[in-house]
C-alpha cells in the first residue's frame, strides 16, 4: 500500500470545486524576521478551518455505494472529526465523530454544527481511538483514520501540488502530529519540487516523528502527551505515512508550548491570520532555525485556525507580559483617603493604561493601618516598564512582582 503523486493528482480533481485552492501570501514581516522571502500557506481558511477537508472529502468520495450505506466512524482531536462531518453530510452519509473529553469546545461545537453524531471518550485521542474502533466493529461502519489511510494522504497531499504550483521552494515546513499531511506533501513535492527540503515540526510534548525516525519504524509514543497543540497530540505516527516521510524529511524541529504560543500570537497580530496551536507549529519552527533559512524561498503551512477562544486569551495574555506590554503588580498603600488617587494619577502621568484594579484591605499579611492594591497595566513595552518602575521607587513605592513575569530590572 502506497500513495502517489498520481493519486494526489486524482484527488485535486475529484474535489474541484469543492476544496478551495488557498493561494501562497508573501510575508514581508516574516521575511525581514528570517531574513528570507517567506510564503505562508494559509489553510485555516479552508473549509471547516483546516486542511483536513482535502483528506476526508477525498476519503468519502472513494466510498463504494455498500460502504456508504454502512457510514463512517473517525477518531479525531478536532480538525479531522469537522471535516468528515462535512464531507459526509455532503455525501449523505452517517458518520460517528470520536472526541477526547478534553477537545476544545469550539471544534466539538463545529464538528456537531455539520449534522452528525459526536461521542467524546477518554481524556487523550488514543482513548477516542480505542472507542471508535469499537463502534466500527459493533456497527461495520468504516473506519476513516485522519492520517493512516492512503485516501486522506492523497488528499492532504494536494496541498504540496499548489506550492509546487506558485514557487520554486527551497524549503516548506510542515507541522506533524500522526504525519498524514507530512506524507502527502513529501510524496508530492517529490514529484513536483524534488530539491525543495521538506522539514517537519513537531511538539515537545508529542514528539512521536523523531522517536519513529531513532527507532526505524512507526511508534506510539509510551509516555502521556503533554502539549497546547491538540491537533499533534497523536501519541503515535501511522505506518504508510512513516513508510512516505523517512526518506523524504530533511530535517525534524521540536518546538516547546512556549514557543508555540508566541508564534500564534505572531500570526494574529503581524500577518492578521489567526490560527491554532498546531497551525502556528510551522512559523514556531522556522523562528527555531532562522540561521539555516536565511536567504531562502520559505514556505511555511498554516495549517488550521481552529482553537478555542479560552485558550487564545491565555496566550494573548502571556504574550503580552513576555512583550512587556502587560505588567502586573501588587503595592501596599496606606489606607487613607487620596493615596490610591495618587497612584494612579503617577501611573496615568506616565502614559500608562490601567486595564484592571483589585483593593484589599483585610489581607492578613497586610498591616492594619494598609491595603494591598493589584495593577494590570497596558504598557509599550520593556522600556516603558522599566522607566514606570524607575519613577513608582523613586517616589517611595515598593512593588511585588510575580516571580514567573520577567521584569526589564535588576532586582
């Protein structure tokens, strides 16, 4: 069993005007950070919010007439579960969607919106996995792996043909959870773009790729997966889709929640595409390697905008304190009419918005005759910080700053 380019062929035409074509968009501000001309390839604006469309259309559209009848049943973090929710209802065919309890509420939303029955299982996809195996053998619907299954790598796979298809990469960098879409690009820019380095990206907390790279074979991982990018928390790397990558991936990048968070935060304000964690896996990795990219024509795949709105004010909000345009504090002030007054007109003097207050006089580690102010302050950045925490001390404040929030000073 293999895929290749002429099946990724046949599935860009069997979903023609179904899967919309997302056109390459030059990033300037991406290219004067890497220092190279960067593309990004934005499939969170692709139907249901992800590339996965492409795969799971594919799949349905290769439905024998007996299959259908029988329907479909998936395991899914999200991103595949919508898509083929959609596709069936598309098609007409009744499909089973299979979620961990702790999917983001936005996908299990979106995925039921298409009509079809979503079972949430187990606290991991390798617990919504087991549960849709089960269904199959108890209903004999088929079984759609989201990257185990050569139809949804052809279809993933179209994603490499329209790269090809505008630029002459030297290097595309494609995020991997179980490695479908890996796959499909490599076997297509194989084809296509045969000098064109494909360089995968990863999450720490789910690096199943590079342990099936050491190990020279497909692997479930044997630990918990622990990661912010629920759409590579596979646990494991499909065996077809291992057999396609191997040879063709010319570098593996791993990327910590961290470093992932902050190339979301990127993405939404520079390049005014938002996407999720997964999504932004590929930018995360590109900032990684810079020094290997300089000077190149780089394509980095976008590959979902799907995430869940609590998580996203999380990361914007650590982002703006790793920025320095978030700054919170706490000060003791003299319990006394005038004094909080005082404080804020100092902070407002300096050009700096108070985003939130919390007063508490009955602290107990608080003296009588004081209570504890806590600031959130909108700020320009660490130089702002520093000359507002350079003013607050000169006029005898002594402010407490959370040990986890990096401060523009020496203490």
């Amino acid at each position: 069993m293999t895929v290749t380019i002429s099946d990724i062929e046949a599935a860009r035409s069997r979903f023609a005007g179904i899967v919309r074509p997302t056109g390459l968009v030059l990033s300037q501000t991406l290219s004067r950070m890497l220092e190279a001309q960067v593309f990004v390839k934005p499939e969170n604006l692709q139907k249901t919010g992800s590339f996965k469309i492409r795969g799971a259309y594919n799949r349905i559209a290769s439905l024998t007439a007996s299959e259908a009848k029988k329907g479909v049943v998936c395991a899914s973090a999200g991103n595949h579960g919508q898509a083929l929710a959609y596709a069936a209802t598309m098609a007409g065919v009744k499909a089973t969607i299979v979620m961990p309890e702790g999917a983001p509420l936005a996908k299990v939303a979106a995925t039921r919106s298409y009509g079809q029955e979503v079972l949430l299982s187990g606290p991991d996809y390798q617990s919504a996995l087991r549960k849709a195996k089960e269904i199959q053998a108890q209903t004999g619907a088929v079984f759609v792996d989201a990257y185990d299954d050569p139809h949804v790598i052809a279809g993933q796979g179209t994603v490499g043909l329209e790269i090809a298809d505008e630029v002459d990469a030297d290097a595309v960098l494609v995020p991997v959870g179980g490695g479908g879409l890996l796959a499909g690009i490599c076997v297509a820019l194989a084809a296509r773009l045969p000098k064109a380095n494909v360089i995968a990206v990863e999450a720490k907390g789910s690096p199943q790729l590079s342990a099936s790279l050491k190990e020279g074979r497909a692997i479930a991982l044997d630990t918990p997966v622990d990661t912010i990018a629920d759409g590579l928390a596979t646990g494991r790397l499909g065996q077809l889709p291992f057999q396609l990558i191997q040879n063709h991936v010319s570098d593996v990048v791993t990327v910590d929640d961290f470093e992932i968070s902050e190339a979301v935060l990127l993405i939404l304000e520079r390049l005014k595409l938002l996407a999720e964690c997964a999504g932004a896996a590929a930018l995360a990795g590109a900032l990684k390697i810079k020094s290997k990219l300089k000077g190149k024509q780089v394509v980095i795949c976008v590959t979902g905008g799907n995430i869940d709105i609590n998580l996203l004010d999380r990361i914007i909000g650590h982002g703006l304190i790793k920025m320095g345009r978030l700054f919170r504090f706490a000060v003791d002030l003299r319990d006394r009419p005038g004094e909080l007054g005082k404080l804020l007109k100092m902070i407002g003097d300096m050009g700096v918005n108070v985003r939130a207050i919390a007063h508490d006089r009955n602290r107990l580690d608080v003296a009588i005759s004081a209570a504890e102010v806590v600031l959130e302050l909108d700020t320009r950045g660490p130089e702002h910080i520093a000359a507002l925490h350079s003013c607050l001390v000169r006029h005898g404040y002594a402010i407490r700053v959370d040990s986890h929030q990096d401060v523009p000073w020496t203490s």
